[in-house]
C-alpha cells in the first residue's frame, strides 16, 4: 500500500472526517455550556460545600494553599512540607480534594492556620480557585502567595531557599517552570510566554490593584467536571488576561543555556544521570558516555540533551543538572515512564553523592515508590 495512499482519500473517507471534525466542535460547544452551568451552581452555593477546620494563629501575610488529594492517608513528608512553608513565614492554608480522617486532621492543624475539605470539583485548579476564594472572603491581604500540590516532594531538603528567591524575584505571578514549545521558540527566536507549571505557583500581591487583578484571574477561570479540555496553560492564560506578567526560576531555554556553559566532564555527570523512557534516547545517552573525548563529542553531547529535553521536561530527564543549576528542591511523584526513571537517576545520584541528600522522610517515601515501580 502506497504510504501516501492519506492524501488522495476518497469522497466518502472526506465526508466522514468532516463530519467527526464538526461532532468534536458541537461537543466542545455542548460541554463549555455545561461546565458553565456546572460552576455557575458551584459558585451560588459557595462555601456551603466545603468544610473548614480551624489550626493555628496567623502570623504576618505571607500565605501558602497546599492542594492535596491523600485518600488512604496524609503521608510523612507532607507535614515536612507543611513545616517548611511555616518556617518560611507562610500561614498554611491546606486544601483537601477528598475527606480526612480526624488523626491527619488534628496533626496539619498544628501547620496550618486553616484546613479546607472540598469535592475534588475542578481538580487541583478548582483547589486552588477555593483556596484563594478564602483569601478574599476572609478579608486577609497577603503580599505573597505560594499555590502548590502534592505531586511533588518539596522541599527535597530544610535548607532549599526556593522561596526566598521566588520573593526576592518580586514576580507578580510566576512559579517554578515556565513550559513553552521549541519550535515556537525557534521560531520567535527567543523563549515564548508559554505557561507556568501546575504544581507550584507564586504571586507578589504587595498592593490592592494586584490584589484585584489575582483574584478576578482566579475567579474567571473556566473549571470542568472531568478531564475534558482540563489544559494546564489555561491558569497562566487567565492571569496574561488580567495583565498579569509571568517569570519563573527555571524553563528550557535557561536550562540549554545552563549545560552549554558545564564542561565536557560535568557533561558526562549529566548523562550519567540521564533519565529516557524511550530505548532510542537511552542507547544515544549510553553511547555518549562510552565515547572516548573528541572534537566532536561536546557538540553532540549538547545536541543529544537539546533533543531529549525538546521532547520532555528538563527535570525529568536530566535531574542531576536540573537541581545543580536551579536548586528547585522537588522531584515529581507521578507514575510514568520517565518520573519512573527520574526517581532511579535520583536514587543514584544521591547515594554517590553528586547530589544532596534529601530528608529521611522523603528519602524513605522514594526508595518505596522507587521498589514498587
């Protein structure tokens, strides 16, 4: 069969595909409609469908909400991430997408100033519209606000001063990583808006019109009842709507930036470390690191990283460069092939000491995913 046999389909294979195109584009339409409805009732019966617990005194008005979704209990480490934030000035503000039992309850209420027990209505982005919606309504006016998840472990050590760069970075709105598209990189010939990612977000709210503007981006932004148009980018859309500027730590292009200027031997330490879920980057990685020094090697070393990261996340792939230039202080939990592997190439790094290691807790918390994978 001619392998452009697509391009010269029939009237009726035409037809078809027109008619799936327009049913997808009804569909789009029918479920904007009814998510709009949906939040429209959610938000007329706000807050009767949430449940409050009371922690402990708030102190300043810097302000942290921790999203999490812990159905067969709250893990060890996070508390220790409940720790850090309160050690780092930030009022805690837990935000449960499912019950908690009376014991988690009474152990974060000693982090917390106020712990929010919700349906997980709109997922983590619901989460955190609910948490900020308490910010307002409360009548508080925090300078800062930190939004993360429960996907990650944060901090990897007590000393990670992450925040404190994200403050003194003095960003309306920004976070952890910023996520763009290398070919519209390229294209542009510079790093695009692109968006922050989910797990970790931080705003500079120090005057009332800033405070206006982040809880009207918050407050329009579209929720869904399932994973049906659930993108990511559409939270750093909202808040590029309201005239909100975007900045984070670390992205793509600073990280390129970042290993073309290692040398050839801390090029090496990279590979060693790589993470691939595909056998054809593993074996590239492996060959690189056999490869005896060359003219040559250098530049396909880099091309080699350039490839692998313009096809997933940097922090993934390539752990050990990731925290030895940015000091993010997280690794994600999410069950894939390439976190799969990210937590191994953690593992090793950490145990031949080329990176810190992480607390006991979260030490121990990976080596257990790690062995169940």
């Amino acid at each position: 069969m001619s392998i452009f046999k697509e391009y010269n389909i029939g009237i009726g294979r035409k037809a078809l595909r027109e008619l799936l195109r327009v049913k997808r584009d009804i569909s789009g339409v029918f479920d904007k409609a009814r998510f709009r409805l949906i939040q429209n009732r959610y938000d007329k019966q706000w807050p009767a469908q949430i449940a409050l617990s009371a922690g402990t005194p708030i102190k300043g008005n810097k302000f942290a909400i921790f999203v999490l979704f812990q159905p067969h209990g709250v893990r060890a480490s996070t508390f220790e991430t409940c720790a850090h934030l309160t050690r780092s000035g930030f009022n805690v503000l837990v935000v449960s997408n499912c019950p908690l039992s009376q014991s988690d309850r009474s152990k974060l209420a000693r982090h917390t100033y106020q712990i929010c027990e919700r349906p997980n209505y709109g997922y983590d982005a619901g989460a955190y519209r609910d948490g900020v919606k308490l910010l307002q309504s409360s009548k508080l006016s925090p300078s800062h606000v930190v939004l993360l998840n429960d996907s990650i472990w944060f901090p990897l050590s007590a000393t990670n001063d992450t925040l404190s760069r994200l403050e003194d970075a003095d960003s309306r709105f920004g976070g952890l990583v910023r996520k763009t598209k290398q070919k519209e990189d390229k294209k542009a010939g510079h790093e695009t808006p692109g968006f922050i990612e989910a797990y970790f977000y931080h705003a500079t709210l120090t005057t009332n019109e800033a405070r206006q503007h982040y809880y009207r981006a918050w407050e329009t932004l579209p929720l869904t009842v399932d994973r049906t148009g659930l993108r990511e980018g559409r939270i750093s859309q909202a808040h590029t709507k309201s005239k909100i500027d975007m900045t984070a730590l670390a992205s793509r292009t600073a990280f390129m930036d970042g290993v073309s200027a290692m040398s050839d031997e801390d090029l090496r330490t990279v590979l060693k470390y790589g993470a691939y879920p595909v056998p054809e980057l593993h074996h590239a990685g492996e060959a690189l690191l056999a490869a005896p020094p060359s003219g040559q090697w250098r530049q396909q070393a880099l091309q080699h990283i350039e490839k692998t990261v313009s096809r997933y996340p940097f922090y993934g792939a390539f752990i050990y460069a990731s925290e030895t230039l940015f000091q993010l202080g997280f690794v994600k939990r999410t069950r894939t092939d390439l976190f799969d592997e990210t937590r191994r190439a953690y593992l090793r790094a950490v145990q031949a000491g080329d990176l810190p290691s992480p607390s006991a807790t979260v030490l121990t918390e990976i080596e257990a995913l790690v062995a169940s994978q």
